[in-house]
C-alpha cells in the first residue's frame, strides 16, 4: 500500500488534502488560460501580419486544437488514476503542463523563424492540450473522493473555484503588466513572455506540493484496478449523461469566461485594458459563487441546480450577448457579464461531483475525464473560434442562438437525469 495512502483520515487532513489538490489545479489553469488571456499581444508574433480579426482567428484555432489532446490526456491519465491512484497522475500531469509553458516562453517569432514559430506554438498547445486532459477528471475525482457525503457539492466546487483562479490569475497578472511594470510596445515585443515563465516556476511549486498529497480512501479501499475502455463499456448511460450535461454548459462557460475578454474588445469595442478589468472583476465574483452554489446542492440535490442553469441561459443567452454588444459603459458590461456568469454557476460549481457520483471508483477518473474531455474539444475549446468565425463573415449573431441551442439540448438531459446526490456511487467500494 503506497505511503502515502490512508483509509482514516482525520477532518484537518482531509481539508488540506482538498486544497492541495486545488491549489496545483490553480497553476494547471493559470497556464493554459495565460494563452488565451495574453493572445490579444502575442498573436502577431506568431503570424503574418494581417488584421486583429484575421490573427486572433489564427490564435482561436491553435487554442481549439489544443483541446483536441485533451481525450487523449484524459484517457492516458483516467487509466493511470484508476489503476496507479489520483495522486501519482496528478503529479505527473503537473510537470507535463510545466514544459509546455516554458516551450512557449522561449519560441522565437514568426519573424524570427517563420512557420516553425506557430508550429512550435501548437506543439506547446497539444502538450498543454494533453496535460490537462488528465487534469480534470482525476482533480474532480480526487476533490469528490476526499469530500464527505454531506459537503460533497461543497467541497467539489473548488475545482471550478481554483479553475477559475486560474483564468483570474492570469489575467491579474495581465492587469499589473499593463498598468505598472510595462507600456503597451514592450507588451506586444516581448513583455506577453513573462507570464508563460511564472507559469512554468509554478508548475514546479504545484508538483512539489502533490507528490506528498494523501491518496483518497475510495481509491484504497476498492479492490479493482480497471480503468479501461472495455470496463467504460459497461456504463453506457453513465456516458452518455456526461457528454449530455457538459454540452451546453461547456459552450456557455467558455464564452462568458475565455471569449469574453475579446468580445468585449472585438464587438463591443471597449479598449484592451478596460476589457481585461471588467472581465476579471467578473470572474472574481463568479469564482466566489461556487462554494455558494455548491453547498445549495449539498441541500435541495444537484438536478434542480441544473435545471436552473439549463432554463436561464437557454432564454437569457440571446438578450444578454445583444445587449452587451451594443453597451459602451464599463459597468453595464460588468453586469451584463456578471449575470451570464451567474447562470452559468449553476453548471460549474457542480458538474465535478455530479459526474464523480455517476461511476464506481475503478472506473471513475476515467468515467468523468473522457467523456468530458471529447465533448469539451468538440464544442467547449471550439466555441471561441465558432464565434470569431461566424463574426468574420458577417453572422455574429447566430452564434448566440448556437450557444442557446446547445443548452438547451442539456437541459433536456437536466430535466430527466436521477439526482445523483441521492444515488451517488462515491461512497460504494
């Protein structure tokens, strides 16, 4: 048995054994968002010089392939979770994060090298792509493992909360580089590197910090080691509820969170510093709105929870993207964004648990990484390029009604799913 595994576990580790966990899914995030945070300043860097449409366009796409790793890295770390434990494919998604932010602190430009720039900037991406493949499922499965059945919603919220910790990092970090250490030339030249190179250290810290982590006591306890395709087989409904519930909040959860910064820019016109404020203020409300969110579900059940999600963004998407496209005052758009972001707190805070409770403990990392990770690359990483795309050709507005349609496919899956608080499988070795 590892040494670091226990099956008792008092209250105190159990707490700091959660925010271990959350704390390195923190610096898992704050690197893969830094990308889309510090695109607005690197995109012409790693391209042919070309209008800002056409270059975030380019941007938009690497940041959508790079999704397309993540099946694989949930795959690869979901067998690894299942068979070796949470902790050691915790770990070793940490590191692989690490190199693929200090790949792309260093690339020369396009200028530099040509076409090797973007495609070492991919490679990064499809690197970055994998590691965090393996970063959700197994973080949702720890986080729920560790929890007790009475605060499971609470407790599991925080990786949505260190999520978005993450994305609010990366761009506090934006907000100081743009505001105090450096002007707006020496952040197009160079300056867009440093985050990417905070990004890398911090990864260090998160591995040093998980490698000690206590290994859950489901995990323990349970007897089989499967975490294969054939034993994911055997739960077809379980999977098919997953890609169901994640659809439509993967889509609505990218665009009022990663393709807000450059909305706010690109059709509302709001300058790039004024849009980067309104969007992390935003993000730091919704960040704390998760326990919130959670804990009610620890009380009335997960299913009204996101029924409530499923209703409101499937007939407020619509007016609150029209209207804040139209908006030209900073705190009309916060609030415009902040109640996108409120209804979208219904999915978020609980989508963690509510997948962790659908599957038995051999199968459970991957259970929750890879049916999530295939339908996050198909339309949560693509939503971003989906947008700018149809804006490009003169139909933004139809990407509204693609974000409202897609809800509201999930909140027929909401409407008629058990509520797994009460039929959870987490507490069943």
């Amino acid at each position: 048995m590892d040494a670091n595994a226990t099956t008792t576990l008092t209250t105190g580790q159990r707490v700091r054994a959660i925010l271990v966990g959350s704390s390195g899914n923190l610096v898992e995030w704050y690197d893969f968002y830094v990308y889309a945070a510090f695109s607005l300043y690197f995109a012409k860097a790693f391209f042919p010089e070309g209008d800002q449409t056409a270059q975030l366009l380019n941007t938009a796409a690497i940041f959508a392939v790079g999704f397309l790793m993540r099946p694989v890295g949930a795959w690869l770390f979901g067998r690894m979770a299942d068979r070796h434990g949470r902790r050691v494919a915790l770990t070793a998604s940490v590191l692989l994060m690490c190199l693929g932010s200090a790949m792309i602190a260093v690339t020369p430009t396009y200028a530099t090298i040509g076409i090797a720039a973007p495609a070492l900037l991919l490679l990064a991406r499809l690197i970055q792509g994998l590691s965090l493949g393996g970063e959700y499922g197994t973080s949702a499965t720890y986080l729920s493992e560790m929890a007790t059945a009475r605060h499971r919603g609470f407790y599991s919220s925080f990786q949505y909360v260190t999520l978005i910790g993450g994305q609010l990092t990366a761009m506090l970090v934006l907000i100081v580089l743009q505001r105090f250490v450096l002007t707006q030339a020496e952040l197009d030249a160079w300056g867009w590197r440093i985050p990417f190179v905070i990004g890398a250290f911090l990864a260090v810290i998160a591995y040093l910090m998980r490698r000690d982590m206590h290994e859950t006591e489901a995990f323990v306890s349970s007897g089989r080691r499967d975490g294969t395709a054939k034993a994911l087989l055997q739960h077809p409904r379980e999977v098919a509820i997953v890609v169901g519930l994640t659809l439509g909040g993967t889509i609505a959860f990218y665009t009022f969170t990663t393709y807000m910064q450059k909305f706010l820019v690109n059709t509302s016109g709001f300058p790039k510093d004024t849009a980067t404020e309104i969007a992390a203020a935003a993000l730091f409300i919704y960040m704390l709105l998760q326990p919130v969110v959670g804990a009610i579900s620890d009380v009335i059940g997960r299913r009204p929870v996101l029924v409530a999600f499923g209703v409101l963004g499937t007939l407020g998407t619509v007016p609150l993207l029209t209207t804040l496209a139209e908006t030209r005052q900073p705190f009309m758009a916060f609030l415009l964004v902040m109640a996108g972001l409120v209804i979208v707190s219904g999915y978020t805070a609980i989508n963690a648990v509510v997948k962790a409770e659908l599957f038995p403990t051999h199968v459970r990392a991957l259970g929750v990484g890879l049916p999530y990770a295939f339908t996050v690359a198909l339309f949560g990483g693509t939503a971003e390029y989906v947008a700018l795309w149809l804006k490009s050709i003169g139909h933004e507005t139809a990407f509204y009604w693609y974000v409202t349609g897609a809800i509201a496919v999930s909140l027929v899956v909401y409407a008629f799913m058990r509520d797994t608080k009460h039929t959870s499988t987490i507490d069943k070795h």
